[in-house]
C-alpha cells in the first residue's frame, strides 16, 4: 500500500528502525531518535543495494517518488545510481577545490612565508575584497579574459587606478601557478594588456641637484634636535635603505669593525637577508651615537621609551624642521638620490639594485643572493660617502667612478 503524507506523520518511533515502504523499492526509515530517512533499495548486477534519497520532511513523499524515479532510469540505462552520486561528488570536490579561491589560497600559502607581514596582508586584503566575491567560486580554468577584465573594472570605476593594477598582478601570478601545477591552461590576465587606465606614477620627492644635496647635509649636520634624530638623518643618505629598515634597526645587527649591516630577512620587503656595508663616515655616526643608546636593542629607540624603535614618522618630521616640505623630501627621497647619482656615475646596474634591495622581476636576477656584488658594493658604499662630503663641503665633486673611466 502507497504511503502518505497523514501515515509518515502519524508513525510512532521505537526502540529499533521502522520500515514504512511506498513502491518500487522506496520507503522510510524511521530511526529511533524519530530521524526519518528516504531509503531506495535496489539490485545491480544481481547485488541489491540501498541509496539514500534525503530526510522527511525536508524531502516530501512526492520528492523522494521523483528521486526513486531518477534512480530508475538511471538503473534502465545500465548506471548504478550510487556509484553515479559519488562521481558527482568527486566532480563537485575537484571543481571546489580548482576555484580560483582555493588555487589562490593555496599560491599565497606557499609564498606569503617570504614575505614580510604588511606586504602579504596587502595582497590577502586585495583579493579578498576584490576577487573573491566575484569570482572565488569559478573553476580557474573556465575563468576567461572577460571575466577577469569585469572583475578589474569594479575596482577601477571607484577610482582605485593602482589597486586595480596591483590586484591584476596578483591574479596573473595565481593563473601562472594553476599552469604550473596543472589546474589551468593559461593566464587570462596577459590579454588584459592596456585593458586598464594607466597608473600615476608615484615618486618619492626627493632632492638630487648636487648643490641643494649639499645644503641639505649642512643642515642635517646643524640639527639642533635630538641627537639620535640627527644620527638617523645622517645614516639615511649614507646608507639609502627603507625608512622603516632604518628606524628598526638593532644593534646586533652590526660589526662596526667589519664596517657592515646585516639587516635580517624578516624584516625585509622580500624576506632575504640584506648586507649594508658601511662608508668609514656612516660607522664613525654609529660609533658617537653609541655610548648614547647601545644599552638597549633599538639603535634609534622612541623619545619615550627604550622598547620601540622611533616612530615611523620621526625622519619626516626632521626634515620639515629643517625647512623641506613633504614635496621637496621625504626619508625615503635619499634612496631615489642615491639611485639617480650612483646610475649616473656608472656604478654597475646590478650593484646598485642589490644595494638598494630592489625585488629582482626575472629569473636570471631573482637567482641572486644578499652577498651578490659585494665587493663592488663595499667600493660604491665608500666612494658615496666620500662624494656626499664633497657636496657638503660645496665643492664641484667628480665621483671617482668618473674619474677612473
């Protein structure tokens, strides 16, 4: 007798299942919690087998007849439909598994571990308010030109030209990883060239005329500030790297007698360890400067305390004491004018990219580690200096670059 809806609600649960059965190998279990399951039992290749069609009431009697009939078509065309569900399952997983959110997740696992945490996070934040919502679900081998240029248009038609251009890098890098690990055939984002407004490019101001280089040693050198301020101005020039490597720095990062600054790679942009060899000028800055603060970790602590290094905004505001507005120089400027002389003198390209810690873009450079160039660097790092005090002193400096070619 066929089953209702009035006999399914009414049944009582026991100590053990009870079997309620409609037709064609459909029934309801009623387990003795009061679940109730909807069951089909079947044969396949002289084997019977049951197969689970859903729970009552979220699957209504009308439902589960529709589900039995399904199965039995399926059985009509020599298809087990228990071994057809797990095929699906399997495609379903596989395909979760190879959107563009799981690759995407997974790419950044494996390479956020050499980079420094604000670096990462940038990222992280990038794709997942930018890409995700849109296309995280996607298959990243279906995802086409098209779709990626939709995506990047949202995040340019709210005027975030550069965050736009950045989150395009970040998906070709998370394409070009699904190719090398056999998830997807190419990277969409390459026919996406000149698809977006061009970028403004930012620049650090920066102070590169030699005379007014000169001036604004002077000036260092008259700081009427705190000492500690004065000594990171002074090395800022002489050293050119990060404002925030600088500020950071530790004690037990030097060797004085080596002349040398080992900053460690996890405080690096791109994780890797960085040598800083230092002009006789830059260790005689560090030398006065100790007596005051090598007691503590920080070679410039914070005005208020000895456990944080000076605030990150310390160098800027030196500077504008000093007479400079944010649009004339900025701590990270002396990185831009080291770079615009040392290239302009003819020192080696790669050494000054390494010295400058710049991320190498192909493979021949990215194969280069910290200590690459240093010997030419120690050199460069001193005839710097030497060519910084020439400009101080107001002379017409010839570097002794020039002077060898």
């Amino acid at each position: 007798m066929a089953l209702t809806d009035k006999t399914i609600r009414a049944v009582k649960h026991g100590h053990k299942p009870v079997r309620l059965f409609d037709s064609g190998g459909l029934y309801l279990e009623v387990a003795p919690n009061g679940g109730k399951w909807w069951r089909l039992k079947y044969r396949f290749t002289g084997k019977e087998k049951r197969l689970s069609l859903g729970v009552y009431p979220h699957i209504s009697l009308k439902q589960a007849r529709d589900r039995r009939d399904d199965a039995k078509k399926l059985l009509a065309n020599g298809v087990d439909p228990s071994e057809q569900r797990k095929a699906t399952k399997a495609a379903v997983t596989e395909r979760a598994a190879n959107s563009f959110e799981a690759v995407a997740r997974e790419w950044f696992a494996s390479f956020s571990k050499k980079w420094v945490k604000g670096h990462s996070d940038k990222i992280l934040r990038r794709l997942e308010h930018n890409v995700y919502p849109h296309i995280g679900g996607r298959p990243i081998a279906e995802i086409t030109s098209k779709e990626m240029l939709s995506v990047l248009r949202k995040v340019e038609d709210r005027g975030a030209i550069e965050t736009a251009h950045r989150t395009k890098q970040n998906c070709s890098q998370v394409f070009r990883y699904a190719v090398a690990t056999g998830r997807a055939d190419r990277d969409p984002t390459v026919e996406l060239r000149g698809a977006l407004a061009p970028a403004k490019e930012r620049h650090h101001p920066s102070i590169t005329e030699p005379k007014a280089i000169g001036a604004l040693l002077r000036a260092i050198d008259g700081y009427e500030g705190s000492m500690v301020t004065q000594c990171a101005l002074k090395l800022a020039p002489l050293t050119f790297v990060r404002p925030g490597e600088l500020r950071r720095a530790e004690w037990s990062e030097f060797n004085l007698d080596k002349a040398e600054w080992r900053i460690p790679a996890a405080r690096m942009k791109m994780r890797e360890q960085h040598i800083v060899p230092l002009s006789k000028q830059a260790v005689a800055a560090l030398a006065a400067l100790h007596p005051l603060t090598g007691s503590g970790s920080y070679v410039f602590p914070g005005a208020r305390t000895n456990g944080r290094p000076m605030s990150e905004n310390t160098v800027n505001a030196a500077l504008r004491r000093l007479g400079y507005s944010k649009d004339q120089m900025t701590g990270h400027g002396f990185r831009s004018m080291a770079s615009t002389h040392l290239n302009e003198q003819g020192w080696h390209r790669d050494a000054i990219e390494r010295q400058l810690a710049h991320a190498e873009r192909d493979d021949v450079r990215a194969a280069y580690n910290f200590a690459e160039h240093l010997p030419e660097r120690r050199k460069m790092m001193q005839a710097w200096a030497d060519y910084l005090d020439g400009l101080r002193a107001g002379a017409v400096v010839t570097s002794i670059k020039k002077a060898a070619a």
